[in-house]
C-alpha cells in the first residue's frame, strides 16, 4: 500500500497553495461511478475541478451486462444509444459479513492471498474468465463487448459535465499506459490487438475531439522509464507503486487544468 503522503492525492494536496484535494475510488469503480462521485464532489463539497483516472477495467465496470459487483452506479445500455443508471446494492452474505469482521481472514486474504494459494476463486464479476492479459484485462474481447464498451466510452464523454455540473475546461482524464507492456522495447502484435491498447487510443481520440485535457501516461512513463529503469507497480500487484504515483503527479503539475485550479 502506497502511503497517503505519497500517493497521487497526498502529493497534490501539498502543491495546492491552500485549496483542498479530495480522492474517491474503489476497486471494481467504473467510468458510469466517476459519474456519480463527481457529482457528489460538486454538491457536497464544492468542488469545481476534477482529475478522472482511466484504466483498462473502468469500461466493463461501467455496464452492468458484465459486472455484478455490488455498492455502484453501472450504465444499462437501452436501444438509439438511450442509457440509465443502475445502481447494483450491496447485500453481503452472512459468510461475507462474518469475514468482513475477522482481522485474521482479511490478513489471510489480504496480504497471503490464501484463497489463490488454495486454489479458491474469488469471482470479481460476470466478465472474470481472462485467459490472456494486457494490462491486467482480457487481451481479446468479442465485437458484442467492444461495442458496449465504446458506447460507454461515448456516453461518459458526452454527458460528464452535465452530470457533474462543471465545464470541460475542468476536467483533466489521465489514461494509464500499458503496463508491465511498457517496459519491452518492442511492442508485439499481441499488445496491438489488445482491447486495452485500441480502447485507449478510442478514448484519447473521441476525449480531444470533445476538447477534454488529457495526459497519456503510456508517453511520460515509457520516456522516464528509459531514462530511470524504474518501474512503476509492485512486482505482485498492477497497482501504482509511489514512484508510479509520483511520476503521474509530475504531468498532472504540468496540466492546463491543474494550473487553472491553483491561480
């Protein structure tokens, strides 16, 4: 675990020159739940800038056709690109709820990964059946799921300020790189056809043609990666390690968005 004061949050807030920075998120969080956080954000705490993190898991998230996941807002796609919200509630079993209050079976699970050594699955959702990985999703997707994730790609874009309340002068989208990929000196075809490396360039593209402010982190990490050797998540977990969290405060500094904020 990264420690607060180095993490992406922590290291904003000491550069904020007395505004605050306030940091949602959730493991199984998808595009349709920034959503909604965003809008949170806005009302309750007046914010009026918003940096939304993309990574490879935030589109299947998104739709409740492929995630079960319970305790968020997921996208019903309807029929002429129509959509709604749907909030998928959370009604932990007796197992979960007894475990949920039991350090050692957290530890177990947690920091052992018990359930992994044991052969025991722990479902993350309708989508979990991956066989081949780029940046830790399914390499290969069907056109049915390509389709889907593109319309929620489209509809976030389309309807985040309304939603929110804001302008897109405010909001910055930082897209993650293709991680651990990054790091060999060729890509392989393999990583091409991957959905993470088209979906990025879907998003990136559909994002500018909207006049969004994004950062691509695949160009910033892979040039200090050449110059550094320093990777930037755990060897055991695709996660930010602090250097990794570091190294996306340094572009967010950069930004028009960030820089609007602090004047």
């Amino acid at each position: 675990m990264v420690p607060f004061n180095k993490s992406l949050s922590g290291i904003l807030s000491k550069k904020t020159e007395g505004n605050r920075v306030y940091s949602f998120a959730a493991s199984g969080a998808g595009l349709s739940q920034h959503l909604v956080w965003g809008k949170h954000a806005k009302e309750k705490y007046d914010s009026n800038f918003f940096i939304f993190v993309i990574i490879a898991n935030d589109f299947s998230e998104s739709l409740e056709k492929y995630e079960i996941s319970p305790g968020f807002h997921r996208f019903i796609l309807k029929n002429n690109k129509n959509w709604e919200l749907s909030l998928s509630n959370y009604e932990p079993s007796l197992l979960r709820r007894m475990m949920r209050h039991s350090k050692l079976a957290m530890y177990l699970i947690t920091n052992l990964k018990i359930h992994a050594k044991l052969n025991i699955p722990l479902i993350l959702g309708k989508y979990d059946k991956r066989k081949k990985f780029v940046s830790n999703f399914n390499a290969d997707v069907s056109k049915e799921f390509w389709k889907d994730a593109s319309s929620a790609a489209d509809i976030y874009l389309d309807n985040i300020e309304d939603f929110i309340g804001t302008d897109k002068s405010r909001i910055l989208f930082v897209i993650d790189g293709i991680r651990p990929e990054l790091y060999e000196k060729n890509i392989s075809k393999e990583v091409i056809n991957s959905f993470w490396f088209k979906m990025r360039n879907y998003f990136i593209q559909q994002a500018k043609l909207r006049k969004f402010e994004i950062i691509d982190m695949q160009e910033a990490f892979k040039n200090d990666y050449n110059q550094n050797s320093k990777k930037f998540e755990f060897k055991k977990d695709s996660h930010w390690n602090s250097y990794g969290h570091a190294t996306v405060a340094k572009s967010i500094l950069k930004s028009n968005v960030w820089n609007k904020f602090i004047e």
